[in-house]
C-alpha cells in the first residue's frame, strides 16, 4: 500500500510518462479518447525516501496544457494531399499532455513536495476523489472551507487555519472572484472564533451578516459595520443591520495626519509652518479640541 491511502482499487489508467521528467512536472502520452481535459487531475506511483526509509506514495498532479500532432499531416504539404490522406484515412494521430506535480500525501496527512523525479514508462492514472478529498482537506479543528475542485465539483477544497499567522495575499484578474473568497474566508475565520478586521471603503462586505437569502444568520451577531456618519453609502442603516457611527477625536490626529486630510503638500511650507504653530498654540489651552478652535488659531494669526 501506497504512503498515505490505499486506492489500488479506484485506479484509471489514462497514458504513460514520456521523454524527461522532473520532481516539478512530467510529460505523459495518451490515446486521444483517453486524454484528461487541461486542469484536470491525475497521479503517478513514484518513491520517496520519508524518515530515513524508501516508500511508495503516490504523486498528485494537474495536466496544464495539452498538445496534438500528426506525423502525416504537415504543414508543408498541400492542403489537397492533405485532404486525400485524411480521406484515406492515413493521417496518424498522437496526443500529448503536461502535467505539474502537486505532491504526494503521508499517513499522517501531510502534503509533501516529491524531492525525486518520476520515472518515464510508469502508468499515469486518473486522480480519484478519495485521494483528491484527503489531499485537499485538513483536520476540521483547523479547517476552512472555501470551496470545490472546478473540474472535480464533488471534491471540496480547504486551507488550514495555520496559514493565517503570516501575511496573505489575494492575487487575481478582474472578475476572478478576489472579494467573493475573501468573504468566505472572513467567514470561515469568524466562525473558527477569530477576530476579523475589513477596511472596506466600496461597501462590498457590509451584507456579510446575511446568507444568500437575504436573511441574517447564526453568527450575524458577532458581525458589526462602523460607518462614519457624514457618509450616506449606498445602503441605509435599516438595509445592513447592525451599523454603529465610527468617529475620530480630531484632537487625537497629528499634525501629518491633519495636513494629509487637509491635503496641504509638503511644499507649502510657509502654509504648513503656520498651520503647526497654531496647534501648538490651540494645545496649550485644551486638551480636546475641534476644527473649529485651530481655524481661530489661524484667523488670529492673520489679523
């Protein structure tokens, strides 16, 4: 039995490994009828060296690309020979197909990058969704879910909860689904206990308390939206649910902070000179003050 899970008995051949091979990627052929479709999954038997012994695993990999070519029909020749040999039926028809290695599973769970390369002639097999179930699973006390293999929709994917401890960063085209996975994460966190934190200046998440249909759900309480008072945003306070007023002491900015919202620019430094001599003078007298107190500072400097 293989390190890991035992499918000996699920297993479909699908082609064989050809020319060079890596621990990263391989090259298989296949009979055209029995090819895999780009993204899909398969795997290769293959050994490692794990805790000072040799052991079978078996190796999961995604096919990226996918190339067809025939010996007969070349672009040299004229497309009326071409013809006649494809109505002869001479043309020969070969299919080949690259895969990326994923890595191979442990009995304990574990998912490890193969450090040797696989061997060419050994069988390629379609990947079965026991073994693709466990190698895109972690224990359920430090799972998230996120989602299904789009090409194995019965597989659901998770990530581990460990991966959080360090920065994250969600990289993808417009319209991939950047905010929709960040959702589900921030989800899933919230429902694992954690504390979730989201600037969200384009009110995309301000419904993340309600399911698809429109009601709230089981942990809506724990969900709260701040929103500063001066600003409409498109849906009311009714429409979201648990909004509070998110406001800032204007005593508590400095004096960056109050040239950046006013947006002064560092070369105006006789506006700037002047703008920092007049809290300082406004800080002498309070200890909370608003807007309005460092504009008389600044009418007073001017008479």
């Amino acid at each position: 039995m293989e390190e890991g899970i035992d499918v000996s008995n699920i297993l479909k051949e699908i082609g064989v490994i050809i020319g060079e091979a890596s621990s990263s990627e391989f090259y298989f052929s296949s009979k055209p009828e029995e090819m895999p479709s780009r993204w899909e999954y398969v795997m290769v038997h293959s050994k490692e060296d794990i805790g000072g012994t040799s052991k079978q695993v078996l190796v999961v990999a995604r096919v990226e690309s996918i190339i067809s070519a025939s010996q007969a029909l070349t672009k040299e020749l004229d497309f009326d020979i071409i013809k006649k040999i494809v109505d002869s039926g001479l043309a020969d028809k070969k299919v080949w197909g690259k895969a990326q290695v994923l890595g191979f599973l442990t009995s304990e769970g574990d998912v490890l990058q193969p450090r040797k390369a696989v061997m060419p002639g050994k069988p390629v097999y379609m990947a079965p969704p026991e073994l693709l179930e466990k190698f895109y699973s972690y224990p359920e006390d430090e799972s998230i879910h996120i989602g299904n293999l789009i090409t194995r929709n019965e597989v659901t994917v998770a990530l581990s909860i460990k991966g959080f401890r360090r920065h994250l960063a969600i990289i993808a085209q417009t319209g991939a689904g950047k905010s929709y996975l960040a959702g589900v994460l921030a989800e899933e966190l919230i429902a694992k206990g954690g504390t979730i934190i989201m600037l969200d200046p384009h009110a995309d998440y301000v419904f993340l308390s309600r399911n698809i249909e429109g009601r709230r759900y089981e942990l809506s309480d724990r969900i709260m939206v701040f929103r500063n008072p001066a600003s409409t945003g498109r849906y009311s306070e009714a429409e979201v649910g648990r909004v509070e007023p998110y406001e800032i002491c204007f005593s508590d900015l400095d004096f960056d902070e109050i040239c950046l919202i006013s947006r002064i620019n560092e070369r105006y430094i006789n506006i700037r000179s002047g703008l920092e001599k007049a809290i300082g003078r406004v800080k002498r007298d309070k200890t909370i003050y608003l807007p309005r107190d460092l504009l008389e500072q600044l009418q007073k400097a001017d008479t």
